[in-house]
C-alpha cells in the first residue's frame, strides 16, 4: 500500500528517510507521497521525490501558512509539470484556529484555486489534496464554485462525522482515514468510516503526526504506521484485509496515477 500523505521533509522526519523508506517497505508500505505545505517548501518535496523512486510529492499552500507569504505561484507551477508531482495541496481552510485569519486564508485559497483552473485548461489536470478542519460549510461551496469535478478532491485526515461525511461523498470526492480512525474513543468518526464506500477511501499517517494504535503517542509517526491504520480500518468495517487492502490500492493509483506494487529498492543520493 501506499502511504498517500506524510511530510518527509519536516525535521521529525527529514535526517533519515532512507531508513524510514526501508522500515516501511518492510511492513508493507511500498511507497509515500510527501505534500508540500508552502511555495517554498515545493522545491524540497520536489528533490526528495526526484532522489527515491517510491516517493512522490504535492505542490501547494497549507492554511495554516496563508499568513507566510509572499506566496511564489510560479514555483508550484513549475513544480506540477513535473512527474514526480502528483497532485495539488494541501490546501483549503481550518477554522480550528483563530490565526491565519478567515479572509486571508480564503484569499490564498482562491489564488490557489486560480492556479488549478489556468493549469487545468493548459491540460494539466492533477488531483487535489485538501485540508479542511471544522470548515466543511465554508469550503464545499467555494469547491463547487471552482468547476473543478468533486472526483478530483481528497479530504485528508478526516475526522468528522456522519454529516460531514454526507457532504464529502454528495460532492464526489475521496475521503482519506490516519490513525485517528483507530483511536477507541473516536466515535463519531467510526460512524462515518462505516459510511463511506469502499472506492472512495485511501489511506496516510500525516506522519510525523497521529500515530495509530498500538503507536498513539509516540512521536513521529512514521510511515510504515499506515499498515496499522489499515488493518484497524479493514476490522471496524468488518472487511476482509485482503479485499479492504487491494480496494484501497486500487482506489490509489486511480486517484494519483502511481503505481501501488514494490517500487524498488531506495537510492540514497540518486535521481530519478
């Protein structure tokens, strides 16, 4: 399976990827895709993604970085022509926060989504990843609104319930579970994993955040982890592993386009 959302190039992280890509391989995790979170950072994910060939990377702004401007749209537009970039994102909004402010965090996402449409209708259609925390009212609107087919979208890291999981699936996008599906007292959420069907699921850690069980606490999440967030997954839903895990890959490559078997072998210091 395939790790579909981690942050290799966070420090938590960063000094030993070789050894974390390694680890995961050897749990089964045959691949990741680190997402970018800032302009500046689209270069970084970008030269990790180039140096293992079981790594992929996203281009875009996270909310919570709308206020760490000036925001360089011409990076993340040369960092999505490229292969190694699979998709868009993080972006979208949260309202967990009171910082960045609403208006800004919307005004980055609209130059964002302006970006999406211009590459778009130079042929470049690459899905995207979006960050959405207590804001479904708020973004699903601004998303119809962009043109942009709801089949494009995945709703990283979701945690909420039965409501919030109706508007995910009536807009046509993908939902994708970390560990905290697997924590005992996320109810709500358990609730909505049942509901969403099994075509429209993939998996992540956000590593180095949300560690499953039998990891919860520990830090950093890593992403060799996503095997038990899967197996948890597979056993709240009452599926059978072997189903749930080729569904979930199967659901992958649809989505990124990449191939979800044994990439091969890290090269440390290589390219691609």
């Amino acid at each position: 399976m395939i790790d579909t959302h981690c942050h290799l190039t966070f420090p938590e992280l960063a000094p030993d990827v070789p050894g974390l890509l390694d680890e995961a391989r050897a749990a089964g995790v045959s691949g990741v895709i680190t997402i970018c979170t800032t302009t500046r950072n689209g270069p970084e994910v970008l030269a990790v993604a180039r140096r293992y060939p079981n790594v992929w990377c996203s281009a875009g702004v996270h909310p919570l970085y709308a206020d760490d401007g000036p925001h360089e749209w011409d990076v993340l537009r040369r960092c999505i022509v490229d292969e190694r970039c699979v998709a868009w994102g993080e972006l979208g909004l949260d309202n967990h926060y009171a910082e960045p402010a609403r208006d800004l965090q919307r005004r980055v996402l609209d130059e964002h989504l302006a970006l999406i449409a211009e590459c778009r209708s130079a042929g470049i259609d690459k899905p995207i990843v979006l960050h959405c925390r207590e804001a479904f009212d708020d973004l699903i609107p601004v998303l119809r609104a962009s043109g942009i087919p709801g089949e494009r979208f995945v709703f990283h890291c979701f945690t909420g319930g039965l409501r919030e999981m109706g508007q995910v699936l009536d807009l046509g996008a993908m939902v994708s579970f970390t560990g905290v599906v697997t924590y005992p007292s996320a109810k709500d959420l358990h609730e909505a994993a049942r509901l969403a069907p099994l075509d429209r699921i993939m998996l992540e850690t956000d590593a180095p955040f949300l560690s499953p069980v039998p990891h919860r606490g520990k830090r950093p999440c890593r992403p060799a982890w996503v095997r038990h967030t899967a197996e948890g997954l597979a056993s709240l839903r009452g599926e059978a592993f072997d189903d749930f895990h080729a569904a979930i890959n199967a659901n992958t490559t649809r989505f990124f386009g990449i191939p979800t078997h044994d990439a091969g072998a890290p090269r440390p210091g290589g390219t691609r």
